[in-house]
C-alpha cells in the first residue's frame, strides 16, 4: 500500500462544553483510528488540548481514552511526532517516556516519498506577534514553571485552563493575517522544501506555491480538517 503520513493539530481537547467534547472526542478517537488500520507516521501539530500541565506526580486525569489510543499507536509501530503550540508550554514528559511520542519545541524537518517538509505549529509567525513572541519566552521559562507548580494541583490546573480558555476567545477575534503564514511558507519553500504544513490559525487551507505547497490542517473544534500524505501527494482532507 505505501506509506501513508497524516498530519493533525488544534483539537484543544477540554475547552469546549460537555456535549461538544463528546462529539470532538469520538471524532478524533475515530480518526485515531483510521490512523491506526494504515497509518505510518502521525504529526500532531500543536494544541491538542486546551491546557496541559504536569507536575512532579500529578498530571490532568481527563482525556484517558485519547492517550490510551496514541499509546495504542505507538505500540503498533505508528511513530508520533508532536511540536509544540502556544497551549503547549508546559508539557511535562509523560507523553514521551510513556506514550513514546517524541516531543519537538519548535519546529520538525522531516522527509517523506521524497519531499522534503518543513512541519511548525506557526504561532508567532504573523508580522503583528511580537509581543506574543515575548510572553512565549517568559512562559517557557524553568523558574516560571517551578513557581507555577508550587500552586497545588486543584488550584493550578484549573486556573491555567481559564487563563487558556480566555486567550483562546481573545486569539479567536484578532485579524488572521492569513497571508503571512503563507509568505512564511513561500520563504521555507525558497530555501529548498517541498511543503511547508502548520496549523494555529484553525483555517484550513492548501495552495499550490509553484516550487512547492503551503498546507494549513485546520482544526478539530469546527472544521474537524487533516492533512495526509500518500504517493508523494499532499491532500487537505475533511473527516
């Protein structure tokens, strides 16, 4: 059959209502799924939950079933690749040694089929982010974190939920500024990639860049969007 990459990001599991959640959760378990019958390769692209913070012997209880089924990925042989997004700061390692993801901060230079792919979440790429680009090196900081985890967990982990929450409805009303991710992309492709794919801006989108293609997957709380790579073709695809 071939190798069969798929790429995943934004479903921020645990921001939305009950009823929402159950209907996010068994679309994304059944993608999971589909991954698990051909899949050889899964990129999650940053921000598959809401909020995700771990402490020395405490990590958040929910989303069971979603871990349970990556782990079930793994064990089979699927590799899993995860760069991190802007609700991703402080992940722990309990998605690495126990689930084998590999974690990457930043950004994944892979090559599949012969295509060489430049793989970002793409928070603070727009022109207008630097301020963000500032708060990202201050959360991102050892002594933050360790102060932050002296809260207890009952406190803490719900307060950085509502933090998240309240940054994601303020992201959500600002200006995409949707084509600077593709002039970001335009410029990776300059310098010698196939395909630029990346997430963050919960739009879906692909476009043909002559020398190369900008692929945005969407989001998994709207448009319930992925990217798949099959036979040296990148498709857009709705679940």
């Amino acid at each position: 059959m071939g190798e069969v990459i798929y790429f995943l990001s934004d479903a921020h599991l645990g921001a939305d209502s009950e009823q929402k959640e159950r209907l996010k959760q068994k679309k994304l378990l059944a993608f999971l799924g589909q991954v698990n019958k051909d899949g050889d390769y899964l990129y999650i692209l940053g921000d598959l939950f809401e909020f995700w913070f771990e402490y020395e012997n405490v990590m958040p209880k929910k989303h069971f079933e979603i871990l349970s089924k990556l782990k079930e990925l793994t064990q089979k042989g699927v590799k899993i690749s995860y760069v991190t997004g802007n609700h991703d700061f402080w992940l722990g390692d309990f998605l690495s040694k126990e689930i084998a993801i590999k974690i990457c901060t930043e950004s994944i230079s892979a090559e599949h089929q012969g295509k060489r792919i430049f793989i970002i979440h793409g928070d603070g790429l727009a022109k207008k982010d630097r301020g963000y680009r500032i708060l990202k090196r201050i959360l991102r900081n050892r002594t933050n974190i360790w102060l932050y985890r002296q809260l207890p967990p009952d406190l803490g982990i719900p307060l950085a939920k509502k933090v998240a929450s309240l940054s994601r409805s303020h992201t959500s009303k600002k200006e995409k500024h949707l084509e600077d991710y593709v002039d970001f992309a335009r410029g990776k492709i300059e310098e010698g990639y196939d395909a630029v794919v990346m997430g963050h801006t919960h739009y879906p989108m692909f476009r043909d860049l002559g020398k190369g293609i900008y692929m945005n997957v969407g989001d998994w709380i709207e448009n319930f969007t992925y990217g798949r790579l099959k036979g040296g073709k990148f498709f857009l695809e709705k679940f």
